[in-house]
C-alpha cells in the first residue's frame, strides 16, 4: 500500500563555482598557469595585464538576468575533482628566484624512448618481415626497457591482430637482433637477463667472468645475498666475489628508464618564496601565482551599448545574453583567483609559524609535530582545504625546494615525556641504518632497541613501517660483504 509522507532532510552541496576554486586552489603553478592560459582563451572577456584607465563602473548588474541558471541538484564532488587529484611533479629541483623575470616553461627536446629504438632498428640489416617482428617487439616493450609479456603472447596478438602468423624460433631469433641494440639490456625478459645481456658486452677480465656466474648460475643465491653459500657454490675466495658483485652494482637494472628520463622535463617551480633577512622569516607567493587581470572594457561598452539602444531584436538579446555570461565568467574567475592567492597566503604563513625553528635553521631536528588539523585549526578553514595546499606544493628555502607535506608529521613521546615528530625518529633511524655494519646489518627489533637507547620508544612494528616509508630493505637484503 502506497503511503505519502513528509520527511524534512538537511544536507549541503557545493556549487560549481566552489568545486572549481577548490580545483583552484590545489593546483601547482605550472598547472596554474596552463589553467589560465586556457581560461584567457575560451572568454574573450578576460584579459591579462593592467588596464589602461579605470572604468566610471562595471556593467550594469541590475540589468536582467538572461543567463541560463545551473542546476546544482545531483553534483557529485569527486567526479569533479578526480581527474586532477594527483599532482604530475616529479622530485628532483630547480630553484626559481623570486627576481627572476622568466615566465617560460623549459621543454626538454629530444625523441622518445621508443622512437629512439625503432631508429636503431632501422639501421639493423633485417629483412622486411623480421624489421616488422622488431619493431612490434620494440612497441610491446614497457617504459623500463623490458618485454614483460611471453613470446607465444605476442605471436597470438600477431596472428589476431596484423594476421600476421610467425614460428617461435622465428620471433626469438629477432629479439635476440633486438637485445643487441643499445641501451643494453634492453627488451630483457626479466631482471636476471637484462642483468647477463649487459654483462655480455664487457671485457672478458676475471671480474667481470665472476659476475656473468653469480647472475648466470646463482641468481637466486645472489638475489638473498647468500653471500658465504655463493662462496662455497663457485669455490672462490671473498675478495673476487666482492669485485663480482661490484662489477654487478654497476649495472642498470632498468635500461629504459635511463633513457626516457633524457626526454622528461623534471623542473619544478616552487609555489612559495622563503627568504631569511636580519634574521627574520619572510614568505610569499611566487609571483607567477598572481597575474593581473581585468574583465575586458570592450565587453562592457557592448553592453551598455545595448542597453542604450532603442530597439532591442532576438538576434540583439541573444548577444547579449552571450555577452553577460562571459562577463560574469571572467569576474568570478577573477575573484577565485584572489580567495586562492588569500588561501594560499595564509596556509603557508600558519606553516612557517608552526615551524618558524626549522624554517629559520634549516636543522630538521627542530621540526615540530603538525598535522593537518593544527593548520586547518589556526586559519579556521577545513583539513581538505589545507590538504589539497600541502599535497601539491612546493617551497623554496634557504635549504632546498621542498614539498609542504614532508613538513608534517605525527607525534611520539620521548623518555622526557616530550613530545617529538615522527620525522625527529625518521631522521635518527636513517642514521642508525647508515652507519651500521653492513656485515651483520640491524634487524629491526636492534632498531626498536637502539632508539630506546637514545630515548625513543618505538616498537618494532614502528620501526619497520619507517623503515618501509624511507625504502630501506630488510636487515638481509641490507647485507654486504
């Protein structure tokens, strides 16, 4: 039985315009910059740079309101927000003074990974049939320079897709020609052949032939570094197997990589300007976060145009509509432009403030436990308005340009009963692990004991999470003869 009710319900939605800053707000400045670049593109009634006289007043907001209204009903914040979540920055620097005029972006020439190879093989002398298996070969390999997927994989996708039918031995014989190609090691199968393909062009020295063993007949052993059972497997003493395995270290286990990183462009343009003078703090944005802009005095004038005309067509109004949608586009896009630099200005202040000690000393011992709500806390906005700051911005320091988040950290209570950060710990540890006897390297229950000593308590499960986050191995794969 169908029964009719009242339900009254509470709920809060944010309008395009807030998704958008919040979009914003997140942005790098490279980003940003793009994203303005566009928005001059698309609205004629934005324009950059300072006017040339100030206008008696704006359009006329009191005209009617032709626009189409937005429906804000059904927003769904993540489908909006998705796309650009995760920030493009890679992490190594390159410092941008505060002075400095240059409004470009470098691009780094050059050809690609793959384009690099199918030049090579080119040059190969092949024949029609084995320089299209190569340069299919040459298509399925991934960025690090390996062919992860088997041969008969690739002769199905061959018969399936180019109806092209070729024998295994065949397709072998070609990646053979294609593993000859430089970087070597490329189009290896797996590590242990990228590893011996590589070793296969050097000098037959007596090094080098303890290498080709240890990666050809006792991977396994060495990839557990089983270093006394690989010592008793080949029957040879500690000293050829360390040049061995120091021949192997020179090695590179990703060939492609290498390569590909010739062609990317890794500058990065810090957000933020912190300088230190007569020994005070000072922070600002960088400049390229605040460009000028002003809505267009042509628009303007076409609408009061039109407001002064006698006689108004369909043809007229239509144009006006377009007119005022534009207007009020480039006004809102003005005014989200200055809430982000406002944003942004603030964050990083309340972030200096809070580690005013690191920041004036560069010492990372006098970093300060913080988390996002002791920032969202102290310029009363929300954790994911602070968030979105920190996770996609850099600062260039006396010390380095560093990201925002790396200054965040959990608390941990020391022998003294102070609290201390987690990067305090992170630091001690990297420490510990450094200069540790890497003979017989510090499990990570030494670890937890060690710091204990210094008057940290951390269990060993701590330990091995920090651990983890700094990319160091396990105590054996630390092992070293």
């Amino acid at each position: 039985m169908l029964k009719q009710q009242l339900q009254l319900k509470l709920s809060q939605k944010l309008s395009p315009q807030q998704i958008q800053l919040m979009k914003l707000i997140q942005l790098p400045t490279l980003d940003f910059e793009q994203r303005l670049q566009n928005e001059l593109e698309e609205n004629p009634a934005l324009e950059t740079g300072k006017e040339e006289s100030a206008q008696e007043d704006s359009y006329d907001q009191d005209y009617e309101d032709t626009t189409e209204i937005i429906d804000t009903q059904d927003i769904d914040i993540d489908a909006y927000l998705s796309d650009d979540e995760i920030p493009s920055y890679r992490l190594n620097t390159n410092n941008y003074s505060s002075d400095d005029e240059e409004k470009n972006t470098p691009i780094t020439g050059g050809i690609s990974f793959h384009e690099n190879l199918k030049q090579q093989i080119g040059s190969l002398i092949l024949s029609q049939e084995e320089e299209e298996l190569a340069l299919f070969i040459v298509g399925s390999l991934d960025e690090s320079g390996y062919l992860r997927r088997s041969l008969e994989d690739l002769m199905d996708d061959l018969a399936f897709t180019q109806g092209v039918v070729v024998e295994l031995p065949t397709l072998e014989k070609v990646l053979k020609k294609v593993q000859n190609i430089d970087p070597p090691g490329v189009a290896a199968r797996s590590l242990q052949e990228c590893l011996s393909l590589q070793l296969e062009r050097k000098e037959n020295t007596l090094p080098i032939l303890m290498a080709r063993q240890i990666i050809d007949q006792g991977f396994a052993l060495f990839s557990k570094k089983h270093y006394s059972k690989m010592q008793d497997k080949f029957d040879v003493d500690e000293e050829l197997l360390k040049e061995g395995l120091a021949e192997i270290e020179k090695l590179n286990p990703k060939p492609g990589g290498s390569m590909s990183g010739i062609f990317q462009n890794t500058h990065i343009v810090p957000d933020f300007i912190l300088t230190i003078e007569n020994g005070e703090i000072q922070v600002t944005i960088n400049r390229r976060n605040a460009p000028e802009l002003h809505v267009s005095s042509g628009y303007q004038e076409m609408l009061r145009g039109y407001k002064e005309a006698s006689s108004k067509s369909k043809s007229q109004k239509e144009a006006v509509q377009f007119i005022k949608q534009k207007l009020d586009a480039a006004q809102w896009f003005i005014d989200a432009i200055q809430q982000r630099r406002q944003t942004l200005q603030l964050t990083i202040e309340a972030i200096v403030s809070h580690q005013y000690d690191y920041f004036l000393t560069g010492d990372e011992r006098a970093l300060k436990p913080m988390i996002l709500k002791d920032i969202a806390d102290k310029i009363n906005m929300d954790i994911s308005t602070v968030s979105r700051v920190a996770n996609s911005k850099y600062i260039d320091t006396p010390y380095g340009t560093k990201l925002l988040k790396t200054f965040f950290s959990e608390s941990l209570t020391n022998a003294e009963g102070e609290e201390v950060s987690t990067l305090e710990i992170k630091k001690i540890l990297r420490t510990l692990i450094e200069q540790e006897d890497k003979r017989k390297p510090l499990a990570d229950n030494a670890l937890s004991k060690a710091l204990l000593e210094k008057g940290y308590k951390v269990a060993r499960r701590t330990v091995a999470k920090y651990r983890e986050q700094m990319n160091f191995p396990v105590a054996r794969l630390r092992k070293e003869l």
